[in-house]
C-alpha cells in the first residue's frame, strides 16, 4: 500500500477538564491546528470552564469516562461505594483493576456512575457526547466493558477508543513496567471488541498513543507509528486487520486516533479530579507534548503523507 493513501487521522486531547493550566494547553493545541478533538473529564476540577471554553472555540467534545481517579459525580455513590477505596475516592488506575480481580466491583454502580457522566456532560456542554473512552483505559477492562457497551448503546455514543497498538514490541524506548500495564491494556482491549461490535459501536481503524506518550512523543517516532501501523494493518500482519467495527469500510479509508495529553503542567494546588493533581499531570512532559504537536515538521508529514486531521464526526 502506499503511504500516500489518504488518512483521516483523529489527534484527542485527553483530560480536558482536569485544571485550568491543562485547559489552555489544550485550546491552544486545537487553535494551532495540532489536535482535532478533545475528551472531557466531568469530575475534574475544570469540566465546567472547560466546556464553556469547548463552546466558545468550537471544539468537537467527547467524554473522559472516570472510574479510577478522584470522586464520583453520582451523589448516592459517594458516601459508600464498592468504586471507592476506604479514603473515599476512587481505587485508581491499578487500585481499580485488583479490586475488580477480586470480585469486589459492583457493575450496577458501574453503571450508575457512567450514566451519570454521561448526563453531566449533556448538562455541561448542552449535547451528546461525540465519543466516549475510559480514563486510564478502565472501559475495556472485563466486566466493565459490557457495562461500557450498554452505556454507549443506550445513549447513542457512536465512537470509542480501542487501545491496541501495532508495532509496540519495536519501541525499545519505553520502561519495562510500563511495557507490562501496556500489554495488559492490549489484552483487555483485544477482548473487548467482539463486545464494542455486538452493541453497534465503531471505532478509528488504527490506535497509537501508547509508544508516543509523554517524552517519548517526538515527531520521528509519531512519523514510524504512523507508517508502520498503515503498512502493518494493509498488509494483514496486524491485530487491527480482524479488528475493524461494523461500519469501517478499511478497503477505501483509513482512520486512525493518535491519543495525546497536551497542555501546561498542573501545580500542586490546582486541579485533579477530587484528589488534586497527579505526578503525570504535573510533569514537564504535558508541555513536551504540546509543543512536538504544534511543531510545523509534523504538519508538513502529515501533508506529504496524504495525512487530515479531523473529530470523530467525521469519520
């Protein structure tokens, strides 16, 4: 296949919402030109000002599923929950997975808490959400999925995110407990589709995000995941190649989501979901990320290659 086909390529901003210092990163980005997309947090410190800010510049929104960091947004859910850990805040992204491991997550509260996610994001942004993905990858988790699945079917979410990324045993660059979450986050998302594609719901034919996360986003190796997933997925060497939902017709389109968390870093005051913000929403790297995705040389390969940025919606 050649790498001039052309591409429809969805650049998320996640964690819209999270603090204000995020927020502006992240509008910039889109007013640059460097993401096409964002993804809400609706329990984030920031959802509200940030929704506004998606009104004012017109920002195509979805929703940042949250059932592992901070606090719920469902009131009966937040005086006693099994979602909650015993200082009453979600369990967090590795809390969530043992407590689910062990039995102890009650899917009604699953539920619950999703539909109420989705209706505060209606109420904020005064529309659907567009899409809907999980924060820390916790909507294709076993269990959790066909609860995720339901949700989406239920209140006419077309788009998620399915976050199996080709070429991942290249990128020698990426820590070794982190490669190990990754292929567990693959594992669980392989086993998800058969479950995304029963209730109707698509997905971009192609993921990456993964291996160009954080200092590891350079415009070289966004360039390599790029042609590598395209040339992979065409030549049917990939797990993408029997992963395609429904609707997608890869014969005469491509669609890819580059997953992102672009924008300044929080302090230590300010932001978080309930809990104030983390180390990876403090760090150095959110600002890196920004600044490769604005970079003209990325730009000018997404042209050569016949590459566009464009929201969910249009896909």
């Amino acid at each position: 296949m050649s790498l001039n086909t052309s591409v429809k390529l969805v650049v998320t901003g996640d964690d819209f919402g999270y603090c204000p210092r995020r927020d502006v990163g992240i509008v910039e980005c889109f007013n640059a030109g460097a993401i096409s997309n964002v993804s809400l947090l609706v329990n984030g410190s920031s959802a509200a000002s940030a929704a506004d800010l998606a009104r004012r510049y017109n920002i195509p929104i979805g929703l940042h599923a949250n059932l592992s960091e901070g606090v719920p947004v469902c009131r009966e859910l937040c005086q006693s929950s099994t979602l909650l850990n015993a200082h009453g805040v979600f369990h967090g992204k590795m809390g969530i997975r043992k407590a689910l491991a062990q039995g102890l997550l009650s899917m009604s509260e699953v539920r619950q808490e999703l539909c109420a996610q989705v209706r505060l994001f209606c109420e904020l942004t005064g529309q659907n959400p567009q899409h809907m993905d999980g924060h820390q990858h916790v909507h294709v988790l076993p269990r959790i999925r066909e609860e995720f699945a339901q949700v989406l079917q239920e209140h006419s979410i077309p788009y998620t995110r399915v976050p199996v990324e080709i070429g991942l045993n290249r990128c020698d660059w990426i820590q070794d407990e982190l490669v190990k979450f990754y292929r567990g986050v693959e594992e669980d998302a392989l086993n998800t589709v058969e479950v995304f594609k029963s209730h109707g719901i698509r997905w971009p034919d192609i993921y990456i995000g993964l291996s160009t996360m954080g200092k590891n986003m350079t415009i070289k190796n966004l360039q390599q995941a790029l042609d590598y997933s395209i040339l992979s997925l065409h030549s049917g060497l990939s797990p993408q190649s029997s992963m395609y939902s429904p609707t997608s017709h890869p014969s005469t389109s491509l669609s890819i989501e580059l997953m992102t968390h672009p924008g300044y870093p929080s302090v230590p005051t300010e932001g978080g979901c309930g809990e104030g913000p983390d180390d990876f929403s403090q760090s150095w790297e959110r600002v890196h990320e920004m600044n490769v995705l604005k970079d003209p040389l990325l730009h000018s390969y997404f042209s050569e290659r016949g590459v566009h940025l464009c929201p969910f919606r249009d896909l």
